[in-house]
C-alpha cells in the first residue's frame, strides 16, 4: 500500500464517512469479499458496501456477542494481524458452525483480523473477510497488514480525542447558559460534565464505574430504565423527576439520545443529560408540564390543575367529565412522573421539599 493510502486512514479518522473507501482498498488488497471495523461492545461498526448484508445478519442474529471466532481472535492477545487458520486448524474451519452455517454460506469463511484497544476502553475490531474457496490470506499480506497496524491505531486515538473534545465543548456551552449537563457513554458512563452538573455529585447524582445513577432509589430506576432503552425504543426524551430534600430544590433530568451518524463507530457518546432545577413556587403551565414528562394535553391540564389545589372532583366538573375519567388521568400521570402518591405530585410541580 503507498504513503497515500496510509494519508487516507487518518484523513478517516477525522472524517468517519472516509471509513468506507478506506475498507474498500483494504479489502481489494487482500484479496478479500470485505472489510469491517466493528466495536462489539456498543455494536458499532462500518462496512465495505459488499459485506454489508453480512454484518447486519451477522448483528441481527445474536452471533456478533459470543461466537468462538470472536472469542479466540481476543485471547490470542497479539498485536498484529491474526489469520482463521492461526486460531483454528483449516480441516476444522468447515467443521465450526460459526464457519458452516453462517459465514460460509455467505460467501466468507477465510479471513484476517486485528484487535485495536482504543483510549475510551473500547476493543475494536478490524476485519478482513474472504471467500473460503479462495484460500487462506498469505503471509506476505499479514506482514504488509501488521505495517499498517499502528497506522489503524493512531487513527482510532486521534477520533477519541476529537469525540472527548467535542463532548467537553457541547456541556461548556450549556453551562454559559446554566444549564447542567453531561454527555454519556454506550451503558450510561458519564464521558464530560460541567461544573454545574459536577456540584451536583454526590447529593443528586453518583459518577460510578458501571453509570451514572441518581441518589433517589425510584430515579435511579427510571434512569436506568432510559439508559436500556437508548437505540432500541423510539429515541424520545425521557424526563426523570427527582423530589427536593431539605438541602436542595427537586430536579428535572432530562436525557436525549445523540443521534450521531450511525457509521461514526467512535462516536460513544449516546446520551446527553440535562439538568434543571425546579425552584418557583409557581406551578408551571400545562405546556411546560406536557413536555417535560410526556404527557397527553389532557394529562398535563389535570397535573396543572393538582398542582394548584384542586381535588379531582373540581377537575372533573370543570372539565365536564367524571370523576372515574380523571382518576384514571392522575394514575397515568403518576406512572410517567414516576411518582406513587398525588401530594408528591403537587410537591414537585411547585418546588416543595416532599
């Protein structure tokens, strides 16, 4: 490969939508079907347009989180290009389901690959797949590979970095607006926070290891729950409320998926959290109520209305429905809020400690 190609492997690792051609020229090199850059943890990955359908199948079977190809590929621990045949005996690769029922019937079943472990803790994969009637990947292109390995590497290391850098700059713009706001990572790790949102650790929230979670056994759940479901449900906002303590006013989280470009395999940041605290006594107007918890026009006129007093009786007169309709009304409202009792309710809406 010429010194051009090796420009057009960082040029993708500033540019990710570059990642497809570069795929292309490895994959023409090698002899291969294909080429993919995968990072199984957060199932990110980007393709060659010829193994595209492969990858998708490959995902959307269940394969791509525990497969022994994977498996012994990581364990061999080598900082180089690995071959099939390195991890397994070439009589026993049409043995293997993996190879027999997957990757074979799909034109594959020969390959070479490499683990990359980038600096946010990810292992990515780099992935040349080839026809198995075509024979093994020689030799020759394994050592021509290994010298574009370091390459590979920085390119990962230089998108982290500009992904950290971006993540910092969008929480340092809410934060000249005070707002509190951190971005997180695939399973809820917190990447970058404000000083606002960092006064806020560990009386609201706690930055741990595995998420971040809320002090609040009930929040944390609905958090928890949000995290989960990042890329699988349909991607709204989800508002947490948070009840006040003595020491401080309640709270509304506000998480928003991040939807990056789905080729951008470095870009971990899923999630962006927004903090505001809920401090006037006012109760906010129904509109306002509505949009931060999802509700229905109907529910967010019957919470409003509980937060200025009135019992569901008066609600239902006024509204000329019955008192069964509204009662339903509060039960959905306290589902969604994540509240179990109407003066929890009233509490929070108008910024009283519970």
């Amino acid at each position: 490969m010429d010194e051009g190609f090796i420009n057009r492997i960082y040029e993708a690792g500033a540019v990710p939508e570059l990642w497809h051609g570069v795929l292309d020229e490895v994959a023409s090199f090698v002899g291969g079907l294909g080429a993919v850059l995968w990072v199984p943890r957060s199932s990110r990955w980007v393709s060659s347009a010829r193994v595209r359908g492969m990858m998708s199948e490959f995902e959307e079977s269940g394969l791509a989180y525990d497969n022994p190809r994977t498996n012994r590929l990581v364990a061999v621990n080598l900082p180089g290009f690995v071959t099939d045949q390195d991890i397994y005996a070439l009589d026993e690769i049409p043995q293997e389901s993996i190879y027999r029922d997957f990757f074979i019937p799909r034109g594959g079943g020969l390959g070479v690959a490499t683990v990359i472990r980038a600096p946010s803790g990810d292992t990515m994969i780099f992935h040349v797949e080839k026809r198995y009637a075509d024979g093994p990947v020689t030799p020759d292109k394994v050592a021509a590979l290994d010298s574009l390995r370091p390459h590979f590497a920085r390119a990962a290391l230089l998108s982290a970095r500009l992904q950290l850098e971006r993540a910092n700059g969008a929480v340092a713009a809410l934060e000249r607006v005070g707002l509190a706001a951190a971005v997180l990572v695939h399973g809820g790790r917190v990447l970058a926070g404000n000083s606002l949102f960092e006064a806020q650790v560990p009386t609201v929230f706690q930055d741990r290891a595995r998420r971040l979670t809320i002090t609040e056994a009930g929040a944390d759940i609905l958090l928890a729950d949000a995290i989960a479901e990042i890329g699988i449900a349909d991607d709204g906002v989800r508002s947490i409320p948070v009840p006040a303590r003595e020491e401080r006013p309640p709270v509304i989280l506000h998480l928003l998926p991040m939807r990056g470009a789905a080729h951008d395999i470095f870009a971990s940041a899923t999630a962006l959290v927004i903090v505001t605290p809920v401090v006037s006594r006012e109760v906010p107007t129904a509109d306002v109520i509505q949009g931060l918890f999802d509700l229905t026009p109907a529910e967010a006129r019957v919470a409003r209305a509980l937060g200025n007093g009135e019992t569901t009786l008066e609600i239902a007169d006024a509204a000329g429905r019955s008192d069964e309709t509204v009662r339903k009304q509060v039960k959905s409202v306290l589902a969604k809020t994540g509240l179990h009792r109407q003066a929890d309710l009233v509490g929070l809406l108008r910024g009283i400690p519970l």
